[in-house]
C-alpha cells in the first residue's frame, strides 16, 4: 500500500474515533441547548452538594417502602438504589430516594438521564420534575375561590399544583413507559397528558436514555432519542426539581408477590441538564 493511501486510512480512523468519543462524551452537542449541570457518579460517594437523599416513611399512594439514605449510593461509576426486604421502623421494604430541591431548581430546559430500571411486580421506578416552592395556602385559597364563584380574584399567574413525570415505569410491564404531565387548568381542575410507550426491548436489561425538554410553550419526552409524547397545555413557567427513586407497591404498581425477586436495583449512568443557548 502506498505512503499516501496508509495517510489517508489514518486519517479515517482518527475520525471514526473522534466521532465515537463524541458520542459518549459528556457534552455530545445537543444543539441549541447549553449544559449547565451533571452529574457522571465517578467519584467514590455521592455529591451532597448536588442532591439530598431522603430518609421517610411514605404511605402516599399506600406505597410499602421506607426512603433510607443507605440504599443510595455510587458502584462502579454509576448511581445505584437499592430495593429490597428489610424490616425498618414499620415497613416491610426499603428503597431510596434522592432530589435536587434547593440546589438545582430552574424553569425550563432538558433533562437527560441514563438508566437501567429495576423489573418485577410492584417495583415503580421515576424520574420527575416538582415544584420548587409550592404554594400549599395559596393553592387552597385559590380553590375556595373556584368554588365559590369568585375566579376573577385569582391571581393571573395562577400557581397551582404542576408535577412532570420524565419516566415512569411499573417493573411488570418490563417493555412500557409512561411519560406523563399533572397539571392544574385555568379554572382549577386537575388534568394530565399521559402517553404510554410500548417498546419492543425490556428496559431492565441495558441502559436506555430519558429525556425531557420543557420550554415556554410545550413538553417533549424522549426515549433513545424518539419523540414519545408532547403536552402543550398547562405548561409551568416556575422552577422545579428534579426527584429520582424507586417505589415498591401501592394502587397503581400494585403491591409485590411470589414472582418478585429481590434485591433489586436501579442504576443511573448520568444525569445531564441543559437550558437553552
């Protein structure tokens, strides 16, 4: 082969390769957005000053699991919460629970995250974006108005209870995830923009990537990188926070049985959050 032809197989691979790493890199270029905060979980323990881990019991939902902070925590380059049977205070179960309130709230932007979900009945893993500073007496307040006729006095911005579901996952449904919007109408009536996704892969055997782009004017959710769902009614324009964790039971997943296996565990690779340029 000649000097010039080596030179220009050189060349190929350099680019192949740089292509590759860009990929995988941590910023891979997602145009018009900006990164502003990540997290990659290389180091040895989790970064307390990115997120908060719960310690709480939880009946909402008549959910099963106590939140400890010891079932969080970092392996082999990678967030991990745990699962599992352990009696603690009056639970059956424990699991984990980590967000980022008063340390990375903001209005709008994209979500990105990388994970690898845990499977069996009565497992129900989330990523999900709450208010920052929700205003329970004005939220009553407000619905008193409602009610009593007097709408007009409502404040304009209106600053009612708002929750998006970036991924929602019920672990006996192992190929299905649901991406879902709860808001609250002009006139105070609880609504959702719900889509359910139907795979052909189950999501607990590799990594998939979960996105979540919140502008102004409309949602978008992702999954690998195909549009799943778009809401473009009610959306908020106040700041919110991001919550990662994994339930056991309750009305929705329904409650674990003789088919659940535990330990078991959910993994997130990274979490990358943008807003626009």
């Amino acid at each position: 082969m000649s000097n010039f032809r080596i030179f220009i197989c050189m060349l190929l691979l350099l680019g192949y390769g740089e292509y590759s790493f860009g990929q995988q890199g941590v910023d891979s270029g997602k145009k018009g957005w900006k990164l502003i905060w990540q997290d990659e979980f290389n180091g040895k323990k989790l970064d307390e000053s990115k997120w908060n881990v719960l310690t709480r019991e939880t009946s909402k939902h008549e959910e099963l699991q106590y939140y400890v902070p010891d079932e969080v925590y970092l392996q082999e380059g990678s967030l991990r919460i745990r699962s599992r049977v352990r009696d603690y205070g009056n639970k059956k179960f424990t699991s984990g629970r980590l967000d980022t309130k008063d340390k990375l709230a903001i209005t709008y932007g994209r979500f990105e995250i990388r994970g690898k979900l845990p499977v069996g009945k009565g497992l129900w893993p989330a990523y999900w974006l709450y208010p920052q500073n929700r205003d329970w007496m004005m939220e009553y307040i407000m619905k008193q108005a409602v009610e009593a006729g007097r709408e007009r006095s409502i404040p304009e911005l209106r600053p009612w209870y708002t929750e998006i579901d970036i991924m929602e996952f019920l672990g006996h449904e192992p190929n299905i995830v649901y991406a879902t919007f709860h808001y609250t109408s002009f006139k105070g009536e609880g609504r959702s923009s719900s889509s359910t996704y139907r795979g052909t892969v189950n999501y607990g055997d590799d990594f998939h990537i979960y996105v979540l782009e919140w502008e102004p004017d409309e949602i978008r959710w992702y999954l690998d990188g195909e549009l799943i769902h778009t809401a473009k009614e009610g959306v908020p324009h106040t700041d919110h926070f991001l919550i990662i964790n994994t339930a056991i039971g309750g009305t929705w997943p329904g409650n674990p049985d003789s088919t659940t296996v535990f330990p078991q565990f959910h993994d997130v690779d990274y979490v990358r959050v943008y807003q626009r340029e």
